[in-house]
C-alpha cells in the first residue's frame, strides 16, 4: 500500500463540538419524541440477525440482518464543508433506515394478510 498523507491531509479537518454543543444535542435528542412505528422489537440471534416475530405468536418470523446494506456513494458538492458532508451521510442512513423498515413492514403484513386475514 502506498503512502496516503498526501490524500488524508487534503481532507477537511471536522470540527469537534464544545461540551456545551454536545449537552444541547443531548437535550435536544432527550426531547424528541419517539418514532412512531408499527415494527415489533426484534430479538436478536446470533450473527446480528434482527428476529422479528409474528405479533400472534404462530410462530412465523421474519429476518433481518441490519447493517449490511450496501451504502453506495456519499454525494457532496465539490468544496464541500463538514456540515454538508454530515449531512450527506445522515441523509443516506436515513434512507437505508427507510427502506429496512418498508422490508420488514412488508413481511410482516404479507404474513397477516395469507395466515391471518381476519385480523
């Protein structure tokens, strides 16, 4: 492998927030209200596979492994700023985060509507 100085000095060098920015953002998370979901809690089993269990107890389940989407390319305009590329990344994870819960939301209603029609 080569030296890579060259290109990691050229990066942007991300600026580290206060104590004070860090507490806001805590606030700030701590007052959010929770996303409203009609995902059960998965159990978890080995291999960090997300069990998400029919909600009937029929036995039926749904698996997911969570995190290994493939994430693609971070877009960012050229001369981007740290704040953009923040929000480059949060946008693309909330688009996998997305699509993670129209599968499982999917799977589940798939299983009601051919196991338990009248429910």
């Amino acid at each position: 492998m080569g030296d890579h100085s060259d290109f990691l000095s050229s990066l942007p060098r991300l600026p580290l927030p206060s104590p004070e920015e860090m507490e806001r953002a805590r606030e700030e998370e701590r007052r959010r209200p929770p996303l409203v979901t009609t995902l059960p809690a998965p159990d978890f089993v080995p291999g960090g596979i997300a069990r998400f269990h029919c909600a009937l107890r029929c036995g039926w389940y749904h698996d997911e492994a969570p995190g290994l989407e493939p994430m693609g390319l971070v877009r960012v305009p050229v001369g981007f700023t740290p704040e953009e590329l923040s929000a480059a990344i949060s946008a693309q994870a909330e688009a996998r985060a997305e699509q993670f819960r129209r599968r499982v939301e999917s799977a589940i209603a798939a299983h009601f509507a051919s196991a338990h029609p009248d429910h």
